[in-house]
C-alpha cells in the first residue's frame, strides 16, 4: 500500500541504508524437482568469513552472505549445500517482489571463532520475517588445530534460542566453540508484505539488548514528526466529535472514522517501525491495508454529505458513491486471496489495483470539482491537489530515490511529504468549514426573517381581515339604523307635527319637547350613521361633512359662518373613531360659539398637509381662561376626545376666541 510503502522508505532512508541498485542481477533459483543430492553436491562458493570473536554490536554481513530464492515453502535442508548462491543481497536492502515472498529466502555465511573459549552472538537477516531456522553445515573440512575430519558432511539445526527481551521474534543465537569454523544457513520465511528487507546483522550477546534498542526503538526525526501530526489528527478527532454532538451532522462522525484511521496508521507506522513481534507482522502485511481502505471509504463518504454532492452535484455523487463501493469491493477481494491464496501476487496486485483506483477518484474528483463554481467545492479541491501534489512528489522520491536537499534531512523523507500534504488538506478543511459554518449562519438568520415577515404578514392578514369584518358590522348596522331607527324617529317627528298643526293655538309644551326631541335625535342618529359607514372613512369627506354641519348650524342665526378649506384636499384615509371624535369636538366648539361668544363671524379655517389642522376663530367677548367653570365639562369634553385619537387642542383669547385642533395623519 502507498503508505506502507512511503514509510518504509521513509525510515530507510533516515537510518542511513542504502538504496537498490538499478543493475543488480536476479539471483539464481532451483525449483525442487532439479535439488542435487549432498552427496554430490559441488564444493560451497567462497565467501568472506567473519571472526564471531570481534563482532560487536550491529555488525553488518551483507557482504559476506550469499543469497538464493526458493520457489517453494517446503525445503528438505539436506538440499541445502547443493544451491547456488549469489552475492547480491545489496538489492533487497530495502524490499523483496512479491513472487519472493511466496517461497523461502535462503541465505548462507560463514563464521569462525579466533578466541581460545567459545563465543556467542545473535543473527538478524533482516525485518518482517515469522519464521526464521538456523542450519549448520558440518563438511569433512577440519574446523581447528587438530581437530578430527568429519565424514560425511551433514547439515544440522541450530537450536531456536531468542533473546530475552519482547522485541525478539527476529534474533536467533549461534555459538562457536574456540578456533572453530562453520557454515550457517538461514532459511527464511517472510511475511505477506511489499515492505520487507533484508538487513543481516550480527551482534554479541552482552549487546543484544542495546543492540534491539537502536534497531528498533531508536526514534527518528521522521517518526517524530509522524508522531506530531498523529497528535493533530487525534486533535481534529475531538474536533470533529463535538461538532456532531452539537449538530448531529452525520458528515462529521465520517470525518471522525477517517481521522481516527489515518491518525491510527501513521501511529502503529511509527511506533512499529524495525519491530519483530507478532503484532506488528499481521499490522505490516495485512491490517494496515484494510485500515487505510476503510479510512479513505469513510473519507469519500464524508465528502458527500460534506458538500451535500446528492442535492447539489448529483454527477459528481454518482462517481463518487461508486468509486466507494469499487474500494470496498477490492478490500474485500484483497481479504479473500490474502486469507485463502497461497500466491502474495495476487493480493499484492488487489492492493496496488486499490493505489491506482484511489488515485484516478481524486484526479478526476479534482477534475470534476473545478468545473463548478462554488467556494465550499473550491476549498476541498485545493487540498485535494495539495495531497495529490505532494503523494505524487513522495511517490517520486520512493522510486528514485530523490534528494531535494543535500545532506541527511527531513526535507528528504518520502513521509514527510505526503503527511504535509495531509496538513494543507487538513488546513483547506478547516476553511471550507469556516465557510460553510458562516454561510449557514446567514442562511439561518435568512431564514428567520423569512419566518418573522411571514408570521408578520399572517398577523396583518388577520388584523385587515378583522378590520373588514368590523367595517362590514359597522356598515350593516349603520343600515339598521338608517332603515329601522331612522324610519321610526322620522315619523315621530311627522306626527308630532300633524298634532301640532291639528291643536293650533292650543298647542301642549309637552309635544313641542318631542318634536324637539325627535329632530335632535335624528341629527345625533345621522352623525353616528356617518360616523359608522366605511366608505367616509377619508380626510375629505369628513371636512366635506363638518363644512356641511357647520353652514346648516349657524344658518337660522345672527352669526354668519365662513367655511375655508384646500382647493385640493390630499387622499388620507382616517378612522371611524378619528372621524367621530374631531367632529364631536367641532360641534362642540361651535355650541359654544353660538351660545357664549356674542360673535357676529365665525371663521373655520382647514389645513391639510401632514397634519389636520382645524382652527374655528371669532369676534365676540372672548374667553376668560380664568373662569372656565360655565365652559367646563365642554372644555374638557373637547380634550378627552383629541387626546384619545392621539391629537392635541388648543383655545386662546385674540380678538374673540381661537379654538384649534390638531390631529397627525
């Protein structure tokens, strides 16, 4: 997997390894149906001979073993002696192919001891192999000073004795007694992973404790880093979980399976790094690849429902919800023929199928993504080319094994890029979120106002509703009146006037008060007839009414009224109640004109621009406004009723008496 295989190299290149060769030739094979018996075997290839007694602590042997690929996992060991070996373990210094993996890898050195007392030390032949025997040649050679010949040679197993220490799964013992000389081969078994090496080492045994501490928890700056940025992954993981408290959004708990994977990845990646224990070999070649599939499932999916790609870009949704389904389906394929199929290959060809399919969605994701103007996509395509920009420059690095910088450096690491480009895209998420918190902000307050106007038009509606109802109650009973009640006072009055002309000169007081009743009756019924019918619900027509009144009013008397209002009276619609209340306090006014002002003109002026303006002047005595007990309840009266329509009046003394009323419109 891409990962897996960015860290791997990442970590060789910090610990200083070398890199494979371009031009190394492919070591001899021997299928078991060609194995030469021992008794005929050729005598062994000479290679250079390391003296356990001055081994120390991480000796390299890589230039002293021979290396042969088995094609099968059973080997009699018998058979051993008889392979040809080549010298070229310098190529597999950092990976095996996959085909080498489905059979042994066998390696071959020789060891002697210069010391008088025996020597003991441990072999390592590299990392990420379960399983790991040891076998000693015994040829008819002499190993010492007058030792006997042995005769016939024979291959014998070396006792499968680990240090005492948990990190130990790859270190087996080889002891050699003084001035002593053996062969060793060390059949090798390794695990189904891309990743494996081949690193052989020897270290004596007072050491080995040091030396597992270097070679496998020896951290480096790029496992620091790691480190880091697992810790700003598990950040965003609480990030992302309060988020979805908060609002139950489902895309957040996505983004919580893709950072925990991630964050988990690059954790074990750095943590397990060179570490020979069980977990760690099932973590290398199997469950690293299924945690890397699910993370970027749950990654597409929070992509999703991120942008809403349903609702809003249904062609990109399609792609992408298949382009799951395509990962999950190779995953599970990839389970299948890692569990069931003795041949890596075809596990190892599903796992880089995945690789190139999680490449394509993110190139035509990103393709697809600029064409549409929006600024939510905008930020999530940008750091999807920052990842794919820098996975491809770490892919770069891996292949042929780059230096940007001289020197040894971070800046060189595989890792360090691609966990860069995961930071911006990491960064570019957080501004998309930003974004898309600040433009559901507004949509929500949009919202709102939407709902408040629309409850406020509702609340209108209702009012005007209830408004017609009572103007169309205040219209049919206006007509009751006029029908009914005006119907009846008028001939009240009718007939008090018949028995008047009928008595003539005989004529009762008490019929004269009921037509004097009836008539004020049927002038005070009108008023309210008026004041009750909605169609005079205008400025107009109630100055048209008060003109009216007041002409009729002072018509029998020796007061002459002048009536001046605009040519032009502006539309303004006035209440029922405005109407009423202004005439009533004009009657009112006028009453008292003609009963204490001794006036020979009374002149009503009309004003109508903003505000109603009615100013009703005489020329009689004036008021005193220190003796208004005989106007009182008149005054007052006036005052009442403009206070209740929310106006004002106003009475003075200036050559006569000047009463003004004041209502806003």
């Amino acid at each position: 997997m891409l990962l897996s295989a960015l860290y791997t190299n990442a970590h060789a290149q910090d610990t200083g390894r070398r890199s494979p060769s371009p031009t190394s030739q492919t070591p001899h094979s021997l299928s078991p149906a060609s194995q030469t018996p021992l008794s005929a075997t050729p005598p062994l290839d000479r290679h250079p001979i390391v003296d356990l007694a001055r081994t120390g602590l991480l000796d390299n042997l890589v230039d002293s073993v021979g290396l042969y690929f088995y094609p099968d996992k059973k080997l009699n060991p018998d058979q051993l002696p008889a392979l040809l070996f080549s010298q070229n373990a310098h190529h597999y210094e950092h990976f095996l192919p996959p085909v080498r993996v489905n059979g042994l890898t066998i390696l071959r050195f020789t060891l002697t001891n210069s010391a008088d007392t025996p020597v003991s030390a441990f072999f390592c032949p590299g990392f990420l192999i379960d399983d790991i025997r040891l076998y000693r040649y015994s040829s008819n050679l002499p190993h010492g000073a007058g030792a006997p010949r042995i005769d016939p040679p024979s291959v014998e197993p070396v006792p499968r004795v680990l240090p005492d220490d948990p990190d130990s799964l790859g270190y087996r013992k080889i002891t050699l007694g003084p001035h002593d000389t053996s062969t060793f081969f060390a059949v090798l078994s390794f695990i189904k992973a891309s990743s494996n090496s081949i690193n052989t080492t020897i270290t004596r045994t007072n050491l080995i404790h040091q030396a597992i501490l270097i070679n496998h928890k020896d951290k480096t700056v790029i496992d620091i880093i790691t480190n880091l940025f697992a810790g700003i992954m598990l950040m965003m993981i609480f990030y992302a979980t309060s988020e979805y408290l908060q609002t139950g959004k489902p895309e957040f708990l996505y983004y919580v399976g893709y950072s925990v994977c991630i964050s988990l990845l690059l954790f074990l990646k750095s943590t397990l790094t060179q570490v020979a224990t069980s977990f760690n070999f099932f973590f290398e070649s199997f469950l690293d690849n299924i945690i890397f599939n699910v993370g970027y499932i749950f990654y597409i999916i929070f992509h999703r429902k991120f942008l809403n790609t349903k609702r809003d870009f249904r062609s990109l949704d399609k792609y992408l919800l298949w382009g799951s389904w395509a990962i999950a389906g190779l995953m599970v394929f990839y389970i299948v023929f890692y569990w069931l199929s003795p041949d890596f290959r075809i596990a190892n060809t599903i796992e880089n199928s995945t690789k190139i399919l999680l490449l394509v969605i993110s190139v035509i994701f990103i393709v697809k993504g600029l064409t549409y103007r929006d600024r939510l996509m905008n930020y999530i395509v940008m750091g999807n080319i920052s990842l794919c920009l820098l996975s491809a420059l770490s892919q770069t690095i891996i292949s042929t094994n780059l230096h940007l910088f001289k020197g040894t450096t971070v800046l060189n690491q595989a890792l360090f890029y691609y966990e860069a480009g995961i930071t911006i895209e990491l960064l570019f998420f957080l501004f998309a979120l930003t974004f898309k918190n600040k433009m559901e902000i507004i949509s929500s307050i949009q919202k709102e106002e939407k709902l408040k106007l629309e409850g406020e038009r509702k609340e209108m509606e209702k009012q005007v509703a209830v408004l017609a109802a009572k103007q169309d109650e205040r219209n049919r009973i206006s007509v009751d009146m006029h029908d009914e009640l005006g119907s009846g006072v008028t001939a009240i009055r009718l007939m008090s006037e018949i028995v008047k002309s009928k008595m003539k000169d005989e004529t009762l007081p008490e019929i004269e008060k009921i037509s004097h009743s009836a008539n004020e009756l049927l002038n005070k019924m009108n008023t309210i007839i008026w004041t009750m019918t909605s169609s005079n619900d205008t400025v107009e027509n109630m100055i048209a009414y008060i003109r009216s009144y007041a002409v009729e009013f002072f018509e029998n008397t020796s007061i002459d009224c002048i009536f001046s209002m605009p040519d032009i009276i502006p539309s303004h619609e006035i209440s029922g109640e405005k109407r009423r209340n202004i005439f009533l306090s004009v009657k009112e006014a006028l009453n008292n004109v003609l009963k204490h002002s001794q006036s020979q003109v009374v002149k009503i002026n009309v004003t109508v621009q903003e505000t109603l303006i009615i100013e009703i002047r005489d020329d009689g005595i004036g008021i005193n406004l220190e003796k208004l007990r005989k106007f009182g309840n008149g005054l007052n009266n006036m005052k009442k009723r403009m206070n209740s329509i929310d106006g004002e009046f106003n009475i003075e003394n200036h050559q006569g008496t000047i009463t003004t009323f004041y209502l806003t419109l």
